[in-house]
C-alpha cells in the first residue's frame, strides 16, 4: 500500500504534471510547424523549381498553362490544413489547461488547513517586554504577571 501512496504522490506533484503537459503541448505545437512547412514554406520554394506540394491556393508567380489539373494542385498553398493545426493545438491547449486547473483544484482540497502555531512569548503588564509563556514572573521588572496577561 506504501509503494501506491508514494507513486500517486510522485504523480501528482507540480513539477511532474508540468513536465507532462509540456511535452504534450510541445507535441502538438510541432505539428502548427509542420503544417506551416508542408503547406506554405514547401509551396513557396518547390513553386520556383516546380514539385509535388498540394493545396488550394495557387501561387501567382507560377505559370499553369499545359499543366494536368492534378499538378496544378500540387504547385499550391493549402491554408485549410495549416488553419486545422492551429485549431487542433487550441483545442488541444485549452482541454490541458481545464484538466490542470482541476486538477490543482482537487489537490487544494485535500490539503489540510495549517493550524496556527501557539505564542511562545506574552507582554508583560507592567514594563510591556515580551516574556516567556510560562513565565510567571517578568525577567525585566521582576513583578507578578498575573495568569491572564496576553
């Protein structure tokens, strides 16, 4: 039962979760970069050479006379997938972000409010110094303190 106790509490430390969620955000940022590659970079360059890139934008630079329907397709920028990555990574972002959020939620919940710790010290009524608590006497001024004094 100890080995499950430390896992979960290993588990759901902060500075685990965060890791986890960076990776994972990390992850899907990579594929806004690489729809931003596939779908713009590689259009723009392989539309001065000529390639095999599709989309549906087409590149006013690019001269398309004789060219099979097919090909003309592929010399083109295709924004809708790059639009649908940056959605994906949105979705993907706020869904993680909810998840933390109640999770920290949960975890705050569980914690035990911290008592206050008990005064180690009261004034003394007569000379104001601070005494010790279970002193019946004042170190300063020698008299009496009487057992109510705070």
């Amino acid at each position: 039962m100890g080995l499950i106790k430390e896992f979960k509490e290993f588990a759901l430390k902060g500075n685990v979760m965060d890791m986890a969620i960076g990776v994972i955000i990390g992850g899907a940022f990579s594929s806004i970069v690489t729809s931003l590659t596939d779908n713009f970079i590689k259009p723009l360059i392989n539309s001065i050479g000529g390639s095999d890139i599709g989309g549906s934008i087409r590149l006013p630079w690019v001269d398309y006379t004789g060219l099979e329907p097919e090909e003309v397709s592929q010399l083109s920028l295709n924004y809708g997938a790059f639009i649908s990555a940056i959605i994906n990574f949105l979705i993907i972002a706020i869904v993680l972000f909810l998840m933390l959020k109640g999770m920290n939620k949960l975890i705050n919940l569980r914690k035990k409010p911290e008592e206050e710790a008990a005064p180690l010290t009261k004034k003394c009524p007569f000379c104001k110094s601070k005494v010790d608590i279970e002193a019946v006497r004042c170190p300063h001024c020698t008299s009496d303190i009487p057992e109510d004094a705070a």
